[in-house]
C-alpha cells in the first residue's frame, strides 16, 4: 500500500460530522487542508479502490445508518486572498472555509453580493456546488472560476463561471460532473461599497418602516429572518438537528398551474406560496405544499418529524435513525405528489444508501 503523510483512520464515526447528527462510520476517514493533501487522499482511494466523498461542513447531507463503504475526505483547506481592482475586489477562498465566517468578512468590509447569503451552514466548497441561493441572491451571480482536482489522477482543473453550468440549486458539480472533482477553491468577483440587495420579499417587509439600510443591516435582517425559520447552526441561536431545507421547491410549467392553484386553495391555501420564473415556469412553495397536504409544524413520527417552526425542515428528535428520517420524507413525498401532482425531490444529499427508498 502506497505511503502517505496522511492520517488515515478506519471505520470513522461521522453523525457529529454532521448537522442532522445522524449516520454509521466510514470505512475510511482523512481530514486535509491542504491540496497535495487532497491529492494523497484521492491516490489512496484509487489504490484500495474505494469510493470517495468530500465532506464540508456537514450541513446539507443525510448519511445512512451503515455509513459510507469508502473514504470520506474532510476538505479542511483554508485561504483568503484578497484583490482590489477599482470598484470590484476579487476573493479568493479556500473550499473549507466556513462560509458564514467568509460572507461576515465580506460585508464587515463593504463587499456587496452575498450578504443575503448570511447564515447559510456548510463551507465555501458547497456554495457552487448546489448554487447556494436566499432572499433574492444566489452564487452563480458572483462565482467567477471554481478550482479542483480530478478524483481519477489528482490533476488540477479550473472552471470559468460559464463551465459551472449553473441551475436551480444545481451545477455541472452535482449533476453531470457529480463525484468527479473535488473542489479546493473558489474565486469570487464582488462589488466595493455597492448597494445592498433587498429586492426578496421578506427584506422589502423587514425595512419597510427603516429609513437605513446597509450591508451589515441586511446581514443582520437574513440572520434574524432565517432564525424564526430555525435555519441557523451559529452560536447564539435556536438550533435544530436537522439538514436545512430538506425537499427543492419544485418548478412547475405554466400550463399546469392554475390546476396546481385550485387545489392548493381547495386545501386552505397559503400566502406568497407562488414565483413566476423568467423561464416561463413557476417556482412554488414546497412547503406550503407540504402543509396543505396535511403536515403542521411540529409534526412528529416517531424520533422524527418536521421542526416547529418551518414544515420544509425535517429534524431529528431524540436520535433518530436515518432509516426514520427517509420514512418520513418518503411520507410526505407520497402524500403530496397524490394530492397536488408534484413530486417533491430533495435538496439534501443522500450518503451511503444503496437503494435510498426516496422518488429521486
């Protein structure tokens, strides 16, 4: 077997990795921070042939009771590297920086583009990876290039904003070129001292009665909004073991709409639950759904069940299994998809099942 500086553990538990604190071990463990690292990492999954999965912050993935049969890599590589050109300033950050930490570095500056993006858990690395996207912003708007290496010969590879093939909380990353990169970096391209972004709804009501607003009132506005939604992991909040937003909210195409609308208001109806989309279709509220299908806040099945204060966030009451958490969201996929027609698909990934008993 090859030699390595690295620390290579074996059968590694992973539920504290996680914000669901949920899941078996892996059969093998390595943190890296730095790229040759992550190069080590990937040349001993290739030699014991392995599968791999990078983890960052542990924020938006389920992993299954058995764990992961390969070698999970904890991209812990950090580094910020600031440069000013005229009314822009380029930053660029290492995939496992936390990004919280990075979005407050950027708004403590006066660094506009992602202060809507506050409080969002994971690391930098995920943020082009699913397109992180809240309160009217979204990372495709400011990823310039993303850097990685090749799982299959360690090689490094940058990718210009154009190849990201950006989506709805999808890029090339996570569909075509899924499990084939492992991202170490990330260059964004900011605006210095410009005009905070409060065109979402929610920011519009929240400084409706404040004649200020800056990019730090805004970040504290995200903060507070996302808390009463129970979304924060940060220190100082109320915080709920659970992935975040558990299903996407679905797109739905025009034609079909008006009979989507009916039914959700046959249903008892919700408020602001609709988006008409540039692209013709119309995004919906998946978790008004979710709620006129049946499902209240505080819903419990078992150690399982939906949080208190948002019906979109499934949390983990009392150690609950991963096998009781797919229960439920396959519950609630069913029950929605029979009475609206829309098939609810998850926003948090799946690690370690064979066969996840979801409709993916």
């Amino acid at each position: 077997m090859m030699s390595t500086s690295l620390d290579i553990q074996g059968n590694y538990p992973l539920r504290e990795l996680t914000t669901f604190r949920i899941g078996g071990p892996a059969r093998f463990f390595a943190a890296v921070s730095t790229e040759e690292q992550a190069r080590e990492a990937l040349a001993f999954s290739r030699e014991v042939g392995v599968p791999v999965f990078v983890l960052g912050g542990g924020s938006n993935i389920l992993v299954s009771d058995e764990g992961f049969p390969g070698l999970v890599i904890l991209n812990r590589i950090r580094r910020r590297e600031v440069r000013l050109e005229g009314g822009r300033v380029s930053v660029h950050a290492g995939a496992g920086e936390e990004w919280d930490a990075l979005v407050q570095h950027c708004v403590e500056n006066n660094w506009q583009g992602v202060e809507c993006l506050s409080g969002i858990p994971g690391t930098t690395g995920a943020a082009p990876v699913q397109n992180i996207g809240a309160y009217g912003q979204n990372a495709d708007a400011v990823v310039s290039e993303v850097h990685a290496l090749r799982r299959e010969n360690g090689e490094p590879v940058v990718f210009s904003n154009p190849e990201c093939g950006f989506g709805y909380r999808t890029s090339f990353f996570n569909t075509a070129g899924a499990g084939h990169y492992l991202i170490t970096s990330v260059l964004f391209r900011l605006t210095r001292d410009g005009a905070p972004d409060t065109s979402y709804r929610d920011l519009q009501k929240y400084f409706s009665e404040s004649g200020e607003v800056s990019l730090a009132r805004v970040r504290k506005a995200v903060l507070e909004i996302r808390n009463t939604k129970g979304l924060l992991t940060l220190e100082g909040y109320d915080v709920f073991q659970s992935a975040g937003s558990f299903f996407r909210n679905p797109l739905i195409p025009a034609g079909q709409f008006e009979e989507l609308r009916r039914k959700v208001e046959d249903a008892g109806g919700c408020t602001a639950w609709a988006w008409p989309q540039p692209s013709g279709e119309v995004k919906v509220s998946a978790a008004c759904l979710i709620q006129c299908a049946g499902f209240h806040r505080g819903y419990r099945q078992g150690r399982a069940g939906l949080s208190p204060r948002h019906t979109l966030i499934l949390v983990n009451y009392q150690d609950a299994s991963a096998g009781e958490i797919i229960a439920l969201a396959r519950e609630i996929q069913e029950r929605v998809k029979e009475r609206f027609g829309v098939l609810l698909r998850p926003e948090v990934h799946l690690v370690g099942f064979s066969a996840p008993d979801l409709f993916l």
